[in-house]
C-alpha cells in the first residue's frame, strides 16, 4: 500500500481518483490570512504586537498544533476521584495535547499580558493572540479568560495579590497541583453557580464561618466549575463572623494551602456537555474549605463585577474567534472545491453567503477589538461608562449571533462539514456555550438596563460613540434615532415595560454599535453592504440575502 501526505490526492487502484477535495486547510498564518484583523489591530493601536501575532498565526494555523486541539477534544478528561488506597484525590487527567495547547497559549500571553505590560494597546494586541488561539481551541480559553478576567478582583487585595499576582502574570505553564518548593505561575477558576441559583448568585446556599483575619472556612457546593485543574477559585459565599450574617462575599480558595496540604476540594463528576470536550468543567462540594476574603465582606458581587465586565468581554472575543474558524473553513472548502462545472466560490448562491458571513464576522471582530481598547490601562472615565453599557449589548447580539453562523458555515461544507473530522462540526456545538456562560440573554439584556439605569453615563457614552458616525449613512442615522428614542423611552418606562423590551433595546444598539465601527474601520464597500444587509428596508433573516449590486465576490476576497 503508498503511503500519501496529507492534502495529495489518494489514488485507488481499484476504486477511483479524488479530485474534488479542498486540500487540508494546515501550516498556513492564521493572522497573516486574516485581513481584517490584521487592519483592526493596527487601528486600535496594537500594531506593535505584529511580529508576535504573525508567530502565533503560524503556530496555530500548523498541521501540530492542529492536531493537538482535535486530539485534546477526542480524548476527553478523565476525573481521578481518588487514588488506588481509596483516599480523595480530586485531580482531572488531560490529555497530553491539552496541555501542548494551554501551554502555547500561556507562552504568548493569551491570559495576562495586557496586565503585564500595560503599555498602549496591550488589551487589543492580548485580545487578538486570544482569539487565534481560541480560533483553533475554544476549550482551553475558559482558564485562560478566567485568569486574565481574575486578576481585576484580586489586584485590590493585597493580603491575597502579594503573592498571587506574580504567579498569574507568568507565561510558565505547569499542569501540577503540587510541586516542591511552590508553583511560579498558576491559573485562576471561578465556582458562583449553584443548584438553586445559575445568574441568580444570591440565592446560593454556600457558607463561609469567619476563622481569623481574611480566612473562612465554607461549607457548600457548586453546581458548575469549569476547569477544576486550575490552582485557586473565586467563590461567593454568604460569610458570618461571631455568628452575625455580612452577606455575599467573594473568597479566593485555593486548591493547595501553605505547607503542601491539600485543600478541601471534592469534584463530584465531570458534566457531560454540548461543546467541547477538552476543558473539564465539574460539580464540587466544599466541606471545611478554606477560602480568602477578596474585597469587603459582603460585597461579594461588587468585588467579581470588574473580572464579569471581562469574562464577558472574552465571549465576545471567543465568537468572534468561532466565526473566523467558520469563514475560514467555508471560503477554504469553496475555493477547492466544484460542483456543475464551477469552483463553488465563484457560483453566486454561495458567494453571497460567504459574503454575508464575513460580514457579520468582521463587525463581531470590529465590536470585540473596541470592546478591549475600553479596558486599556488608563482608560477614561467616558471610556469606563461607554464599556459598561457596551459590553452586555454586545455580549447579548453576537454571541446570540455565533450558533446561527456556526450552522451556516457548516452547511456551505456540505456532508464533510456535519463530521467530526472537519472542525466545524465542533464549532457548531461549542458556539451556545457564549451567549449562555456569564449571563444567558435574559439576564444580559436585564443588565442592559441596569447600567441605563445605575450608570446613567453610559448611554450618554453610547450616543456619543454613535454621533461619530452620524452623517455617513442615512440607513443608520434612522436607525441610531430610532434606537435612541426607544432607549430614552425605556429609561423612563416602569419595570415590567422596560424588561419586556429589553432584547429589542439590546439588538438595536449593538446593529447601531457595530455598524458605527464597520463604517469607521471596514472597507466602505463592507461597511455599506453590512448596513443594508442589517438594517435596510430589504434586509432578509437569513444569511446570503444580501441586498441587490453588492459586490459578493470582493467582500470574500478579503478572507
């Protein structure tokens, strides 16, 4: 039998010759190919970070590194409760390309570089290498985000900051729970759910007993606790001191204490879950667990919401890495492959939906890329207002957005794309977990109104954001006074009006906000077919329903 590389054409001599086949799509520069992204970077003061995302393109875009994110999500962790004497153990057993992908990750500042060095353009040029990562290997950006969104919580506490800091800004990787002499670096999860309470954290059970200075000792459980492997949790908890309630406070509880013990850190299972298999995500029982005081007690929530802001930034950022993954893959497979005579990128049908979803690409892109340059080091306090009323509208619409393009894309694959040797079928199922992870859409779009309300800066910030661009595009001008006029009608509505209409409140300001950025920062023939294709008179509700003279063709060029 000949052995073929991969991308040939196999030839059996007693079958047929493939012909029609995209070759694999490997060892290409994931930033390189990607446009728009490149000029993004560049226009929100990250281009300094060139050379290093050229590097990490190369990495995650080789037939290695892509190897390992399929071989980290078809060998699913194992959870090793205890060991072989019969005492508690706790531990998850990753694959070892797991491991290969986080550590690459962590080496190129994914996690934490933007705290680093907080020099210009830190959080776009840390959110673009989190995306290329997160392109190829969604599983292990859930630390990875929840380490970079940690260290806004922790870095107010200096009994806990003094020496976790340093662990958390290393790029070292080390998998180990215990090694002599103390871990260098560390990653940071976070345990809030319970089984009574999802996005209502108040109505957690779990209690913490006040033992002396910053320490307590809790008792409880948590129903969903995504990477159980990493070296400490942020957990809320209803703290008591001498038997008097202080309310929810957040506690920092680290899986190894001083002097090599064990903390108490019982993993119940693993869940069996839709998306991605390469990142545990676990059931855990607290029972004499010790955990440190971050912030004051009772302001537990107050103490997270700064590490919230980000996390949520992250989920925009993760489906805009998705929908990359997805146009990449469809353009790839349309450019090698043919059907009635033609490549399948030059018939019209399927060049429109390409088009349409570059499109809804780059505006996710454009959002998420603004987004990080609101979390800049010495960012003003317009900027601070603007991101939080932007944040949530923009975590509620595109990641709302990312399971429909997942699907979309898939199908431009054909049969090839509903396999789980093709990556889209895994984008497909791990896309929802966006729109639901730190605030499904209910609650987001609630949240919407909450900053309207608590923050009354921030729609100011908004309408400012969108003036930039009034006078470039009457389709959008209409729109933007449209919006603002519900927005200024809500605000002024009694509870039940306003929650009723929160996700269309939602939905209009994030189109208004990602189609002031496309006609800022895109190509104008991309901005103008976006604006009409979202909120034109003709727009249609599927993908590929673009409107009549746009230029399909060039718009897909561009990926």
């Amino acid at each position: 039998m000949t052995t073929f590389a991969r991308g040939q054409r196999v030839i059996g001599a007693a079958t047929h010759y493939v012909e029609n086949q995209a070759p694999w799509r490997v060892d290409v520069d994931e930033y390189g190919l990607n446009t728009p992204l490149v000029s993004a970077v560049a226009s929100f003061g990250g281009g300094w970070a060139d050379d290093a995302l050229h590097e990490a393109g190369g990495l995650v875009g080789s037939a290695s590194f892509q190897r390992d994110a399929e071989l980290a999500n078809v060998h699913a962790p194992l959870l090793q409760a205890h060991d072989r004497w019969g005492f508690r153990l706790d531990e998850v057993e990753y694959d070892p390309s797991y491991h290969r992908v986080i550590s690459e990750a962590i080496a190129r500042g994914a996690h934490t570089s933007a705290w680093a060095d907080p020099r210009e353009g830190a959080s776009v040029a840390r959110a673009a290498m989190f995306m290329l990562f997160a392109q190829v290997e969604p599983g292990h950006a859930c630390p990875v985000s929840m380490t970079h969104a940690a260290v806004a919580s922790i870095e107010g506490s200096p009994w806990v900051a003094e020496e976790w800091m340093p662990r958390l800004l290393s790029r070292e990787y080390d998998p180990r729970l215990d090694v002599p002499g103390g871990k260098q670096s560390a990653l940071i999860g976070m345990a809030m759910t319970e089984k009574q309470g999802g996005s209502d954290v108040r109505a957690g059970t779990t209690v913490g007993e006040h033992m002396g200075g910053h320490a307590y000792q809790l008792t409880g459980h948590k129903w969903f606790c995504s990477a159980p492997m990493s070296d400490a949790f942020l957990v809320l908890a209803h703290t008591r001191t001498s038997g008097r309630d202080e309310g929810l406070s957040c506690l920092f509880v680290p899986r190894m204490l001083p002097h090599g013990m064990r903390n108490v850190f019982r993993i119940q299972r693993l869940k069996d879950k839709l998306g991605n298999r390469s990142n545990a995500s676990s059931e855990v029982e607290f029972d004499g667990t010790v955990g440190f005081l971050l912030g004051e007690p009772g302001r537990g929530v107050r103490t997270i919401i700064e590490m919230v802001e980000r996390t949520r930034l992250d989920c925009v950022l993760g489906t805009a890495a998705g929908m990359r993954q997805s146009v990449a893959e469809a353009v790839w497979h349309a450019r090698g492959r043919t059907a009635f005579g033609r490549l399948l990128v030059d018939q019209p049908a399927m060049t429109s939906v390409l088009a349409d979803l570059a499109l809804d690409y780059e505006a996710a892109m454009l959002t998420g890329l603004r987004l990080a340059q609101l979390f800049e080091a010495g960012a003003s306090d317009r900027d601070v207002a603007l991101r939080r009323l932007a944040t949530p509208v923009s975590k509620y619409w595109i990641c709302k957005r990312g399971p429909h393009h997942a699907y979309e894309a898939m199908e431009c694959l054909g049969g090839n794309g509903y396999t789980e040797s093709f990556p889209l079928a895994r984008r497909y199922r791990e896309q929802p977990v966006m729109a639901i992870w730190e605030g499904s859409g209910n609650v987001i779009a609630l949240d919407v109104l909450r900053a309207l309300t608590r923050d009354p800066e921030s729609a100011a910030a908004f309408a400012d954001e969108l003036a930039t661009t009034t006078g470039a595009s009457g389709v959008l001008d209409a729109h933007v006074d449209r919006t603002l006029t519900l927005l200024a009608r809500l605000s002024a509505a009694d509870v039940e009006e306003a929650a009723a209409q929160a996700r269309r409140l939602s939905e209009s300001l994030a189109l208004a906000f990602q189609a002031s950025l496309m006609l800022r920062h895109a190509p104008s023939n991309a901005a103008e077919a976006f604006i009409a294709a979202r909120l034109g008179a003709d727009r249609g509700a599927q993908y590929g329903v673009l409107p009549t003279g746009t230029d399909a063709a060039a718009l897909v060029a561009r990926h």
